[in-house]
C-alpha cells in the first residue's frame, strides 16, 4: 500500500524538469528500494520462525513464537 502511494506520486513528478523535483523523485526511488530491503527481511525473519516454530498462531489468539506478551 505505502509502495503504491509512492509510485504514484512518482508519476505525478516524472516529467517535471525542476531540481527540486527530480531531488523529490531520488528520495522516493531509495525510500521505495529501503521498503523493498525492509520486506524482505521480514519475509526472512517469518521463515526463520515458521521454520522453528511452525505457522504463527497469534492471529488467532495464541501465544507469540518468541518473545513475552
């Protein structure tokens, strides 16, 4: 949701030849490739723990796999 809002963002200022927008468009292309890198640690840190744990049963109401409540 939030990369989608970014990108279309970035195709309102695409073709602005203006500094400033083409410094606008730098930050929301890294800030697009930072919530990329962000995912996927997510995604590793969720492997790591269905791996050791089993599928996350706290969304039904169960305990976290690690951590305290």
């Amino acid at each position: 949701m939030v990369r989608k809002d970014i990108l279309e963002r970035c195709t309102l200022i695409t073709d602005d030849p203006r500094p400033e927008a083409r410094s606008v468009l730098a930050n929301n292309m890294r800030i697009l490739n930072l919530l990329t890198d962000a995912i996927l640690l997510a995604e590793d840190s969720t492997s790591i723990l269905d791996k050791a744990f089993g599928p996350s049963q706290a969304g039904k109401g169960g305990p976290p796999r690690i951590g305290h409540l």
